[in-house]
C-alpha cells in the first residue's frame, strides 16, 4: 500500500510540475498500458519505470519529457500523463518506453519504438520483453 501511495504521489507531482498554469485545453494526455507476456509474478523489489522521450536528435540521447515510477509491478501496468503541449515541439519524435529492473538490473524492457501521436488519446500498449542473461 506504502508504494502505491508512493507512485500516486508521484505521479501527481509530476503531472503538476508539467503543467504549470496552463489551462485544460493545452494538456496532452499519454496513457495505455505496459505489460509483458510471461506469466510470472515480479518480487515486489522490482521497479518500473515509464517514460514520455523526444528521440528526435540523431547521435544524440533521448529526453526525458516525463517520467512514472513505481515498484510491486503487475502485467499489465497501467500508465497515463498528463503534458503541457508546450513540452511538445513542431516537428520533432516522441516515443514512450519501458523497463523492468530488479536490484538494479534490468530484466525486462521494450524492443519496439510505441511513437506519441499527440493528435490521439487513444490508449497506447507497450510490450516489454524479458532480457537475456
């Protein structure tokens, strides 16, 4: 219970860092779903992490437009943010990626590009695959 207080908290923190004092109409929401195939339950240890990137520069890292973590993962693992639209800019690429680490060690994460389309509140699913060791 500790944690999900944890996450809401922080979830709710970051959606109101990004949005400022902008009205309701400059928001752009980003949710779906992450999840994973294997039918297996995570320790409660492990940790996820979602992120909203602009991966538009090329031979250049990703940024981080926003970010949700959480621990006691489940599949799936529903995420939504809420964005100022000025976070946004003409032309370039966002995507939203995921992983799973445990004790720091990563064990799950996605293969595939899920690009934004800011035009859309559709619910986006991210399909994360287990990492070999």
């Amino acid at each position: 219970m500790k944690n999900c207080f944890k996450a809401v908290i922080s979830f709710i923190v970051t959606a109101g860092l990004l949005s400022g004092c902008a009205t309701p109409n400059a928001m752009v929401e980003i949710q779906g779903e992450v999840w994973y195939k294997e039918r297996l339950a995570l320790p409660a240890e492990a940790v996820i992490t979602i992120k909203v990137q602009d991966v538009s520069l090329v031979d250049a890292p990703m940024v981080d437009i926003a970010e949700f973590e959480r621990s006691d993962v489940s599949t799936p693992t529903p995420f939504q943010f809420l964005i100022n639209r000025d976070q946004f800019e003409e032309g370039h690429t966002y995507t939203v990626g995921a992983h799973i680490s445990l004790n720091d060690k990563l064990i799950f994460i996605n293969e595939q590009a899920y690009r934004v389309d800011l035009a859309s509140s559709e619910p986006m699913s991210v399909l994360l695959q287990k990492v070999a060791h």
